[in-house]
C-alpha cells in the first residue's frame, strides 16, 4: 500500500476526517510577489514542472493560471489557524529573499523559516500521494511545535537571476536500513524567486549513514535548521543557477542513486495514467 493511501480522507497534519480544503502549498501572496516581479507582463504565463528524481512515472507539465500546487489533504482548521500563522511569521523575510535583497536572519527568523519549509514540504508531497516519506507523527510534530522534525536539515540558498520564477525539484531514496520496500529518505528544492529552499531528511536519513551535515553554512548555502546561534547572513557567496539545481538537490543524500530496489517498488505500483 502507497504511504499516502490511509491520509486520503484525513488531513495529513491533525488526522481529522472532516471536510479537506484545497491548500494552495505556495501561498496567495507569494503569487501576488512573484507575479510583481514579473516587469511589464501584466498576464504572465506560468508552467508546473514536476520531477522526482525519476521515480514517478506520471512526471508532469502543464500550463497553470498561477505559479502554485494545490493539494487536497489540509483540513480548514489547519490551513485557517496555525498554518496561517506560520505563513505570516515568515513572510517578511521570505518575501525579502524572494525579491534577492540581502537580510540577516536571527535565531527567530531562522526557526521560522525553517516551520515555514517543513510545512510547505510536508504539504507539497501529496502532489503524488504514492511517494510520500514523511510520516503522521512528523506532521502533527509541525502542528503541534511549530518546527521541523529533528531529521530535517533546511539550508537557504539563491540564484543570481530568475529564468523560471517556481521551480520544484523533488528526490526520494530508499536506505539500506529501510524496513520495506518503500522510499524512507527525500531531498526537496524550491527554487521561488531568488530564493532556494531546501528540506531533506526522513527516517531512513536518520541512520548516520545519509544525512549529510554540511555545516551551519557553506558557499553556497546557509542552513537554518538545525538554527545557528546568533544570526545568518543571506545570500551566501555563491549561488545555484538554475541548471545546476538538479546537482544541489542530490548532493545532500549522496546514496540516493545507489537505490536500485526502488525500480521494483516503482514497477509494482501499477498506476493508471493520468
């Protein structure tokens, strides 16, 4: 059974069965931003690029009337309160960082915008119900403490010009210590604007053998969870351009093409196409 068959009528965060809304994982107003930063196109045109790292077969473009992913698995209590206020807390540092200015983040803002990307992520995942890694008691964690899983690494990075404004980058891996056959590890990067988000962990990351420790910052990346005493500076000196996001999504997990029993996972799933 797919990780996401049993959260198909229950909010994936608090498990209610009540009425499930359609959460729009990249919020309204960072639409409204990027839309703004779109020069002289009052009607721009947007795509939805999907990728997972080849372990979906149902790997999609198409033409969408907002750069955004909408999913149906978020109650309206969830999206209406604690969501809402995580939102709210991070967006005057994200919408900054969206827009390429320089901000330093305290230990606040890091935590933040960490809740922020855990959330985002854990909600961005039922896009393909079939390949989802985080499990319940990671979202009601987020819920309930406002922050990410102690398996979760989030780091912050930028690209030095926008060619498209969302772009989702999306892996899952399998560890040699998993307890079936279903991917238990992932690596997500959004790249929204100039700003580059990154989560990656799960349970099977949390075994010393994959997740990568690549420091409180780097050249390229400066990471804010686990949060940095005192303050972080972004952007860092290097950025990721945008061809090579595919590079900085995979060197996080570098075991992840080393996975082969996913290919028997992928082959008996046995999904219809779209």
């Amino acid at each position: 059974m797919d990780p996401g068959a049993d959260q198909e009528r229950r909010c994936i965060f608090c498990g209610d069965d009540g009425r499930l809304t359609r959460e729009h994982v990249i919020a309204q107003w960072i639409i409204e931003v990027l839309n703004d930063m779109e020069p002289g196109d009052a009607a721009p045109d947007w795509g939805t690029h999907y990728w997972a790292g080849g372990t979906v077969e149902r790997e999609r473009q198409h033409a969408a009337s907002a750069p955004t992913v909408v999913v149906r698995a978020v109650c309206a209590d969830c999206n209406g309160h604690w969501m809402a206020a995580i939102e709210g807390r991070a967006r005057p540092v994200l919408e900054a960082m969206i827009r390429g200015r320089r901000v330093s983040l305290d230990i606040h803002q890091q935590l933040d915008v960490a809740a922020w990307a855990s959330k985002t992520i854990a909600a961005l995942e039922f896009h393909e119900p079939s390949t989802v890694v985080t499990r319940q008691e990671d979202r009601d964690l987020i819920r309930r403490e406002l922050r990410p899983p102690h398996h979760h690494r989030v780091r912050l990075a930028h690209r030095s010009e926008v060619g498209e404004s969302l772009i989702a980058k999306m892996l899952v891996a399998r560890s040699a210590t998993a307890p079936d056959d279903r991917p238990d590890a992932f690596v997500t990067t959004l790249g929204i604007g100039f700003l580059v988000v990154q989560v990656w962990g799960g349970h099977g990351s949390d075994t010393g053998e994959g997740l990568t420790r690549t420091g409180t910052s780097a050249s390229r990346a400066v990471m804010v969870w686990p949060p940095v005493m005192g303050t972080v500076s972004w952007p860092p000196a290097m950025p990721v351009e945008e061809e090579d996001l595919d590079a900085f999504t995979r060197e996080v997990i570098i075991w992840a093409d080393d996975s082969p029993d996913l290919a028997a996972w992928r082959s008996r799933r046995q999904l219809p196409d779209p």
